[in-house]
C-alpha cells in the first residue's frame, strides 16, 4: 500500500485560488519567488526542454504595463465590460509571475504537449504559493496573447504567448466554496 501523505492530500482537496482583487501587501521577498519558482519548475517536461520561462513582474513593471493593456485592449475593440477587469491585473497588481510559454521546435515533441507543461507550470506555481501561506491567482486575458503587447511589455519571441499571470500576494480575505464539477457527469470509466 502507498504511503499518504495527508497534509498534502487535505489541502488539493480544500485549495482555492484567490481573488486577485482581494490580494494586498506584503508580497513575497525575492528569495520566496524564487524559491516558489523552484517548485514550479518541477512540472511534467517531455524531453527536459523546458518550453517555459518566467517574467517576475513587480509593481512598478506592472503598473508601467496598465497603460498599454487599455492602448491593446482599445486598439483590439474589445468590448468595454471587460475593460476594466482586464486592465486592473496590471494597474492594481502588486506582483505577478508571468508564466511565458515558449515551445521549441522539435519533431519528436509536438507544441500541445510544450503547451500543456507550461500551463503545469503555471498551476505548480500557483498551488506552491498557495501553500506556502500566499494569496495567489492565475490570471490570462487578452493580454496574455496580444502579440503587440507581448512584445512591446515583455519583449516576447513570435512564438510565445503567457501561459498565465500568476498573482502573488497577501490574501485579505479567503474565498467561499464554489461549486464544484460533476465528476460522475464528466467521467468514463472504461474496464475493457
């Protein structure tokens, strides 16, 4: 029989993003993201290719960001009620770790699975925040794919995009229960 860790069993079981709007200072030091990148990092990579990089976004970065989502988000004709909640990550983000994925051509490893482990990155990193006592979101959005922000905000390659925003903060409040999915409704069990 394996051996359970249930410390970690009871918190997958009870995790739960929190709102970035909700998310205040202190944010964590530079040796705490770093060490919270580390976990991350340990995410599924076929190939040890490591289709993945990390941006840390401070303050400053973020809020230097703000004006160029509304330029993008304008620019795109997006519809105004999204406007705002687009725009707020970056003009109210405290800190944020954009997960950048970066596929690398290879034959015997196809993009979808470079894809997927950057976004293994991402819910690596935002359950190790989430552990180690932080309030943390992950976020994406337009300006997760809008080549013009990409590269003029982040200076990303053609082929990148942001897997995910992930917010990183002190929670204020913590988030009621939400629904959950109909396991029964969404699986198959196939015996033979």
């Amino acid at each position: 029989m394996p051996e359970a860790n249930a410390e970690v069993i009871r918190f997958l079981q009870t995790r739960r993003s929190r709102p970035a709007k909700t998310l205040a200072l202190p944010v964590p030091a530079r040796g705490e993201v770093e060490t919270l990148l580390e976990m991350a990092a340990r995410s599924p990579d076929h190939k040890k290719l490591e289709p993945w990089r990390f941006v840390v976004l401070k303050q400053a970065a973020l809020k230097r960001l703000g004006p160029l989502a509304e330029a993008r988000y304008d620019a795109l004709g997006l519809p105004n009620e999204k406007r705002e909640k687009t725009c707020a990550q970056f003009n109210d983000g405290l800190l944020a770790v954009a997960v950048i994925a970066s596929p690398v051509l290879r034959e015997d490893v196809p993009e979808v699975e470079q894809i997927l482990s950057a976004g293994a990155v991402c819910l690596a990193l935002l359950n190790a925040a989430l552990a180690s006592g932080w309030g943390a979101n992950w976020l994406s959005g337009p300006m997760a794919f809008d080549r013009e922000f990409l590269a003029q905000g982040l200076g990303l390659e053609a082929q990148e995009f942001v897997a995910g925003y992930i917010h990183i903060a002190s929670e204020t409040s913590r988030p009621p229960e939400r629904p959950r999915p109909d396991l029964a409704a969404l699986t198959r069990w196939i015996d033979a």
